[in-house]
C-alpha cells in the first residue's frame, strides 16, 4: 500500500483509525465520553473485541484531542475484552502530560485478569470495585402500631 496509513496518521493524539462506519455494531456496546475540566471519563458497557475495537479507537481519538490531564476509563459496564481493545486502553498514556497513567475505573473479574495476564496492569492506575461501601442495616421487624387504644 503506497501513501500514509490512515490509521497512524495522529501524531499528537492516539492513532486516527479507519472511519469504523458510524456507531458500534448495535448491543455490542456503548461508549460515552464524558469531558470535565483536566479529566476526562470514557465509559464502557458491553463488549470490547475485534468488531468494537475501531469504534473505541474513534472515541479515544476524540477524547484525547484536547489533551485532558487525566483519563479515566469506568470499565464497570464491560463484560468482555479482548487483548488489542486492552493495550489500545493502556497504551492511551502515551497522549498524557507528564507520562501519565490511564485509570482503569472499577474492571470486573475477567478484564482485570486480563489486564493482570498480559502485564498490561502495569501502564495503568486500577481502580478496584469497592464493595461494602454502601451502609446497610440489618432488617428490623417494625412492631406494629394501629393507634387505637392509646
């Protein structure tokens, strides 16, 4: 193939990829970018796989434009991923100030082994799944009070 490959055409950002023809491929999975000021939150739900790949690839391109301080990527939505979905996410430091990190906020099980197996674990701030930080009292039968003959 002669001329530039589109696909490493971004020099300041992230790869620019080949236009992944619109949306996602439907129910596979949804990615929303949520921008602040310094941060900015990718949220993923659904799969992460060879078919999805490229539409990541677009958001990412997009929400590293602007150069944010921190990227967070909330995984806790995402059921599965696979390897090149997993070193685009944690090679996203690259487009960081300062050698930066990308935070992987709350993976399931799978995606963190995932990420723990190919030493990608390591390119990344992991956010774990909090559990039991939601109080929760134990359930206390009420007595009951009809209010007559009182």
């Amino acid at each position: 193939m002669n001329g530039p490959d589109s696909s490493t055409a971004g020099r300041d950002g992230p790869p620019v990829p080949p236009d992944p023809g619109g949306p996602a491929p439907k129910g596979r999975v949804t990615i929303e970018v949520e921008a602040c000021p310094g941060v900015t939150t990718i949220v993923v739900k659904g799969e992460l796989d060879l078919v999805t790949m490229p539409f990541l690839a677009a958001q990412l391109a997009l929400a590293t434009r602007d150069g944010p301080g921190r990227l967070v990527f909330d995984l806790s939505g995402t059921h599965f991923m696979d390897c090149g979905s997993a070193r685009l996410i944690a090679g996203a430091g690259r487009w960081l100030p300062g050698g930066g990190r990308p935070v992987i906020r709350r993976p399931g099980p799978g995606v963190r082994r995932l990420l723990e197996l190919t030493g990608l674990d390591a390119q990344c701030e992991i956010e774990p799944l909090v559990v039991g930080r939601i109080r929760t009292w134990p359930f206390a039968e009420a007595e009951e009070h009809s209010g007559v003959g009182r």
